[in-house]
C-alpha cells in the first residue's frame, strides 16, 4: 500500500449530517468515497469528516464527492475539502484562549464566506463572552458553553440561503482530524 504524503491528504467536512433525519453510517461513506476513487479513506466521529488521498485538485474533488454522495444517499450534499496544512492553518491560528465554559468553532466554506458571516455576527445581539475573528480568511466563533443553539448568531448560522456555503465544527475535531490524518 502507497503511504501519502501531506500534499494530497484531505478531509471533507460534510454539511448536515446526521441531524434532521440525514443519517448515514460513517462506514458507508467511506465506501462511497472509495467508489469514487479516493484512497486511504477513513472518518473521524460520526459528524462528517472523511479523511482521503488523492491526486486530484480540490475543486474536481468537492464536485465529484457532491455528486457521488447525492446520487448514493438521495439528498443534496454540501461538503467542503481542506487539505492538512489548510486543516493545521485553521487549529494553528485559533485566536481564542481555551477556556471549559466556552465551545470555540472554526468554520470552512466557499470563498468570501468569512466576511459574509463577520457581517452577520456583528449585526446580532452577542451573548456575554461571545466573540468572531476572521484569521487569515477562517471565521472563527466562541460562545458560552449552551449557548451555541440559542445566540442569535447560531440562529442565523441555521438559515437555507447560507447552507450550501459553509458548515462550522468545534475546534476540538480539528485536533481530532489532525491526530487522524
């Protein structure tokens, strides 16, 4: 078996999985990602994240994995590919203090994405400690610990304009993605 390299590791984080009545079995979607051609495919926690190998550009890879991933679970996949050093960019240049009251998320998306949710966030109302930063082009959230759900903000991060541009996840699966990779 071929050991890849950094420069062709990725994971796809899926957009809306297992909520809403979305359910899929991570070992099923590795399956499907290995139809499709990826290599060395595996998951991380049963939210979405796929890690892979492969040659092919990010751009061919999100639009094959969309379409493979539709076809096989019958619903409109979002997913958005990052490659291991994007990944150790966005756990790396985290710009909030670890504290255990507080969920810190990181967020990946389309291009721009991050200036439309930083204009989001500064219009809503803030819970207290709640606070956004954009760091070389990633939005990154923090939020009182049980306030994700309930902050304006994570109301709006909810809407259907915004679903197919983005999806958010806790910043301790990045590390958990990148102990993975």
């Amino acid at each position: 078996m071929k050991v890849s390299n950094s420069n062709n590791r990725f994971c796809a984080f899926l957009r809306g999985v297992n909520v809403k009545g979305t359910n899929m079995k991570m070992a099923e979607v590795c399956s499907v990602f290995a139809e499709a051609g990826m290599k060395d495919v595996s998951s991380v926690l049963a939210s979405g994240n796929i890690l892979f190998s492969s040659e092919k550009k990010v751009e061919e890879l999100k639009k094959t994995l969309e379409e493979t991933m539709s076809a096989h679970f019958s619903y409109e996949a979002f997913l958005f590919v990052k490659s291991q050093r994007e990944i150790e960019t966005i756990f790396r240049e985290n710009p909030f203090e670890i504290n255990p009251g507080y969920h810190i998320y990181g967020f990946v998306g389309v291009d721009g994405i991050e200036k439309i949710l930083m204009s989001e966030f500064e219009k809503s109302r803030k819970a207290s400690g709640e606070a956004a930063q954009i760091i070389s082009g990633n939005f990154y959230w923090t939020v009182p610990k049980g306030n994700t759900l309930g902050s304006e903000f994570g109301n709006i991060l909810g809407r259907k304009n915004l679903k197919n541009s983005f999806t958010s996840r806790n910043l301790n699966t990045f590390e958990k993605v990148l102990k993975k990779i």
